[in-house]
C-alpha cells in the first residue's frame, strides 16, 4: 500500500532540492506525483518550494479538482499542466516544472536543447525542444506540450521555464538536473567559440546503447519503426528516410499519422 506521507516528504526533499540549486524562486515551480488513476498528490500554490513541509501537500483528482487539503493551501495553479502529461503519458508517475536559469534562458531565447555536445545528454535526454508560449494556469500550456510528449521526457516551454516528467519522482528531478547541467554546458561552450557537436554516427551508436539498456521513457532513439528494426532513426537522418518509417512492417496501425507528427516534429527542431 502507498504510504501518502513518504511521498509527501519526498515531494518536500524535491522541493528543497530545486530551491537550494536555483532552480525556482520565491514560489515558483510545482511538482506532482501520481498515486493511482484517480488520486495525485501535488506542491500548493503561493508557497516556496525550498520551505515546505508534508502538511502543505495537497491531493486532487484526475481533473485538479481538491480531494484533500489543509486550510490555507489550495493545489498549485499549473496542475491542468500535470494532468495532461499523466493522462497523455501512461508510464509517467511524476512531474516536475521549474525555472532553471540556464534552461529557461534558451527557452526564452527561443532556442531548443538540440546540438549534441556530450554522451550523457545525447542517451538521457536526446534533446529537448520548446513548447510554445502559453498563459500559466490555462489550457494554452498543456495544449503547448501536448505535442511533445509522446516523443520526449523533458521539454522547455518558451518564456516560462522547463518542464520534466518520469516514472518516479527521483527520475523526473534527475532529468531536470540533466535539462540544466545540457544547458550550461551549451552555453558555456557556446562562449568558448561553439561546440564541437558529436557526428550523427556517434550519436547513431548512443542512441544504440540507449536500446540495449531499455532505458524507460520517450526518447529520440525511439521516434520511429527503424529504430525498432536496428537501423539509423529519423532523428540521425534528418528525416530523409524517404518514408520508410510508416512503411516499415513494425509500423503500427497509425504509423502514417505517427510518421506525419515526427516530421512535424523533426521540423519545428531544425532537425
């Protein structure tokens, strides 16, 4: 049985977590975990994440509506944002939203975590693209990464912040780490000159190892059939795999429309 209370003060450790690291300010950020279909627990809003304790978490159920919550806190306003990751996303038991500086600086530049610079982003994370704009606490946001989330575990969101999502709580705020440390490093090395980017067949060959580890998740190495199949992905072939992907055998039913959102996809990044 779920014991509420231990998550409640992983949900506050995590919360500490991204305040010590300036990750969020004042009150910003929200996290949230998902208990069963039906019942979520998640960070209030107006609070600082930095000094919560289990008394402040509040429940709701698969539409925000309050289940539970002490006097004075009601559920952070971003939680249709939440909703909409868990129920676009199965596997996905945790959310974590932040402002970290790095990060949020590309999103705000309107530049998406693209360029492959290292090997653990390029197996972690793939790359992260940019939600665009919505008005926070509105449907706009979660229509805004709607799109992206069959396809990645983390994703900016333009003028805001950044968004990650796993099957723990402790892996959600892992990639949120990773969303940052991709970022800095990035821009620090764009200051050095630019980076020099691993080629497309040493990509190829991470997003390999990726496979053979079962890594959990969505990733790039998985955007398409070919992958499935051992060959080179729509991500290291720029999409010129001449429609290949929803032709392939191991294509399901909706390959076409899959194969449509991917180049779609694939486009918006400059892939």
């Amino acid at each position: 049985m779920v014991n509420e209370y231990e998550i409640k003060k992983e949900i506050c450790d995590i919360g500490k977590r991204i305040y010590n690291r300036g990750m969020v300010a004042s009150n910003d950020g929200n996290i949230s975990v998902k208990l069963n279909d039906h019942e979520f627990l998640c960070t209030p809003t107006g609070v600082s994440k930095g000094f919560m304790t289990p008394e402040f978490i509040c429940k709701v159920d698969e539409n925000g509506n309050v289940l539970q919550a002490n006097k004075g806190f009601k559920p952070s306003s971003e939680i249709k944002m939440h909703m909409r990751v868990y129920k676009e996303r199965p596997d996905v038991q945790s959310v974590v939203h932040a402002h970290p500086m790095y990060a949020t600086a590309f999103a705000i530049a309107g530049i998406p975590l693209t360029q492959p610079i290292m090997p653990e982003a390029v197996i972690a994370l793939g790359c992260v693209p940019i939600a665009e704009y919505g008005t926070p606490s509105t449907e706009e946001i979660p229509n805004a990464v709607s799109k992206y989330l069959q396809h990645f575990d983390a994703v900016l969101l333009e003028n805001h912040g950044a968004l990650a999502y796993s099957d723990s709580l402790l892996s959600a705020y892992h990639k949120m780490e990773s969303v940052e440390f991709y970022a800095q490093l990035l821009f620090l090395s764009r200051q050095l000159g630019g980076p020099k980017e691993l080629s497309k067949q040493q990509v190829e060959r991470l997003y390999e190892i990726r496979r053979k580890f079962g890594m959990k998740g969505k990733h790039p190495a998985d955007l398409c059939p070919n992958a499935k199949a051992g060959l080179p992905s729509c991500h290291t072939c720029g999409g010129n795999c001449g429609g290949n992907c929803a032709s392939s055998s191991a294509a399901a039913s909706d390959g076409d429309l899959v194969a449509e959102i991917t180049k779609k996809v694939m486009k918006e990044l400059g892939l």
